[in-house]
C-alpha cells in the first residue's frame, strides 16, 4: 500500500476532477485535445497533488469548493465515522445541499471559474523549443 496505492487514489479523484465543472476540468479538456485523455488525467491528479501541497503548507481554503458541497461530503463522513446524528428541528450546515436553487448556483460559480480559466489560457502561445548548450541536437553529432 505503498505509491502505487496513492497514485491509483489521486488519478481516481482526477477523473472525478474533470467531470464536475470547474478549472480542473477546462485543464483536462485542453491537455485531453493535445495529448489525450489517460495523459490528461494523470496531468490532472499531479495538478491535484500540487494544489494539495499548496492549500495544507498554507492553511488556505480551495478558492472553487462549492460550500454546499464540502459540508454534505464533511457531514457524511462524520456520520460515517460514528459521529452522533442530530436530533430536533434545527438544521445543520449540511443542509444548504438540500435547497436546489443554491446547489444550481454554486454548479454556475463553477462554470464561471471554467469560463475564466479557459479565457486565461486561450491566451497563450506555445513556445518554440529552446536551442543552446543543454538541449539535446537531434539529428547532429560531436
């Protein structure tokens, strides 16, 4: 249950990743159109990998969590390490998933933070190969 287990993980949560709207998915569609998509999912679980190391060493909150989200998924793993269920009629924090007109909101936040991310990279131009003493010189020999 070594790396191999870890890497199974994070391209698992990748694939996840570039389903839902978001970033992380305009990234997979744009690595998927140059390189193809098993290429494009383990891109995705490294960018996973990094952005984890990022937000932990710098005890900040992903900018894109759909709140709604995480308290529904944070709520059912409570419950399901043994945490004591709720009683009466107040509500807990998990229960802003329930109301459909924020869940749809936060699924249009996402996509809006899709649509910018796509705008940034459209942006971009590929560079050319760098030629100097390091690169390799296919084709020539000393």
């Amino acid at each position: 249950m070594g790396r191999s287990h870890a890497r199974a993980m994070l391209v698992e949560a990748a694939w996840a990743a570039a389903k839902a709207p978001g970033p992380l998915h305009a990234f997979f569609v744009r690595i998927r159109a140059r390189r193809g998509h098993q290429i494009a999912a383990v891109a995705v679980a490294r960018k996973l990998t990094v952005l984890c190391w990022h937000l932990l060493t710098k005890g900040e909150d992903y900018l894109w969590a759909r709140p709604a989200l995480v308290a529904n998924k944070t709520r059912a793993m409570q419950l399901q390490a043994g945490h004591p269920q709720q009683t009466g009629s107040r509500r807990g924090p998990a229960y802003t998933y329930n109301i459909k007109v924020l869940r749809d909101r936060e699924m249009l936040i996402a996509a809006q933070a899709e649509q910018s991310y796509e705008r940034f990279v459209s942006q971009w131009k590929p560079r050319h190969p760098k030629t100097g003493a390091r690169t390799p010189q296919f084709g020539r020999t000393k």
